[in-house]
C-alpha cells in the first residue's frame, strides 16, 4: 500500500527530530503500531491525533496546517497580518520589547529573513552603513551576502555568513517544501567569493545561541552579539514565525556608541 502524504510528513518530521516510532508513540502516549499504521497509510487518523502527535514533534503551526490538510482535515491555525486587529497584543508587546532595547539595535524578522519592524538604533544603524535607507523588505541574508549590501561593512565577514547561511541550510530541510527560503538559500550561495564547501550543509556543527558581528565603516568599529527569540506558545501562525534579533555591545567602545548619535556623540564622518 502506498504511503498516506499524512504518513510522509509524520516520517520527515521523525526525521528531523530524530524519533523512532516507538519514542515518538511514547511521548505522544499512543501506541507504536497505531504510528506505524499512520505513517504507512494504513490508518486514516483524526484530526485530534494529527494533532497529538505534531505536538509530539514539535511541530510548527504552520507545517501542523499541512498536515490536517494531508490527512483530509481543516487547518485550525489562523495566519493573521501583524498589523490586523487580532494581533494588536502581539505587535503591542514586540513594540515594547524593541522600544526597551534602544539605544541598541533590535529588529523583528519574518520566517524568510524579511525585516518587519525596526527600532529606531537599528534603522539608524542599517542607514549609515548602506548610506542611505535600506530596501523594502531589507533581507538579512540578502544584504550580508550582498558585495553592495552589508557585506562590505562586516569585518568579521566569513564567521557571520557561515554561520548564517548554515541556519538557512537547517531551516530549508526541515520544513516542507519551503521554496522561498530554498529560493533564498540558492540566490545566497550564488554570490562571487563564497566557498564551495557553504554549498553543503554542515549539521555537525552546532547552531551557537548568539552571532558575533563586528560593524566596520569610515573609522568607526562597533562589536556586537546577537540573540535570537522567539514568542511562546503562540496560536498564530504569523506569531509564532515572527523571530527578534537584538544586538548587543560586545565592548565597552559600542556600548558607549548610540544610535541615533546623541549630541555628546557625533555621527560618523
């Protein structure tokens, strides 16, 4: 018998999180056989179970749609615009976080890289490095790997792209189908000077919780960390895809810098 699309997606993302069906039937507290079946196409399960064991996974909302769908049911997770009344707590509380971070950079990135939201440290900052304000949507990855980008202006250039275009390599397998962050990874790697072996993914290496990146234009030197989040426990799609990475000084020179410069700190020549 052939294999259910339900049953697909229940083995690739067994796959992804590296459960056998008996540990996965043990943490979604049913039984082995009844995963089996699923994912052979022998078993039609309902939605509740589709449910039960993406929950199991750890799967995102958006690919637990899927699915539903897959299976023959309704997605039950809405994808709501960030500026849609629904999700005015949403953006309120995102707002506050980024307005708490000034006056260092903080940005709310979508699920391909897309910047939504910027705090004003963080327009200003992208600003003086591309001279001018950045495009719409401004694609991280687009501009890092960009010779007419940020690229340039990032002194620690090879650590930053490598690390990045490996967190792209792990977000392009693991979900399902995702063309546009497929679309995105091939675009990144087709540009002059990266190395043949970023073409393959390393999952060896561990994914590090922070990025160090090191600004260098007309003089000035700033060193940052950044630190990628998440909301918790979301039941929006668009909520839960939403990540805010926040720069933090990695010395004393950069914390001391302000954006936008204050008076008593002149802006770079």
């Amino acid at each position: 018998m052939a294999t259910a699309p339900v049953g697909q997606l229940l083995a690739h993302w067994r796959g992804v999180r590296r459960m056998s069906q008996l540990a996965l039937a043990s943490e979604a507290q049913v039984s082995p056989r009844h995963v089996s079946f699923v994912e052979s196409g022998r078993s039609r399960p309902s939605a509740a179970m589709v449910l039960t064991l993406a929950r199991a996974l750890d799967v995102p909302l958006r690919e637990r749609n899927q699915m539903l769908l897959a299976a023959g049911h309704a997605p039950v997770y809405p994808e709501a615009d960030l500026d849609a009344p629904a999700m005015a707590p949403v953006r309120a509380a995102v707002d506050r976080i980024l307005d708490h971070h000034s006056p260092f950079p903080a940005v709310v990135k979508d699920r391909h890289w897309n910047t939504v939201i910027a705090n004003e440290p963080a327009r200003a900052l992208l600003g003086w490095l591309l001279g001018g304000p950045p495009p719409r949507p401004a694609n991280f990855v687009r501009l890092i790997f960009d010779p007419d980008g940020l690229r340039p202006h990032v002194a620690n250039w090879d650590v930053v792209a490598e690390m990045l275009i490996q967190r792209v390599h792990r977000e392009a397998v693991a979900g399902t189908a995702d063309l546009e962050t497929l679309d995105l990874l091939d675009e990144a790697l087709a540009r002059p000077g990266v190395p043949e072996a970023w073409r393959s993914p390393d999952f060896v290496l561990a994914p590090t919780p922070m990025l160090p990146i090191v600004f260098a234009k007309d003089g000035l030197r700033l060193s940052y960390f950044t630190m990628v989040t998440s909301l918790g426990t979301p039941l929006d799609i668009t909520a839960q895809e939403l990540r805010i990475e926040s720069f933090y000084p990695a010395d004393e020179a950069t914390e001391r810098h302000r954006w936008p410069p204050s008076p008593a700190t002149p802006p770079p020549a």
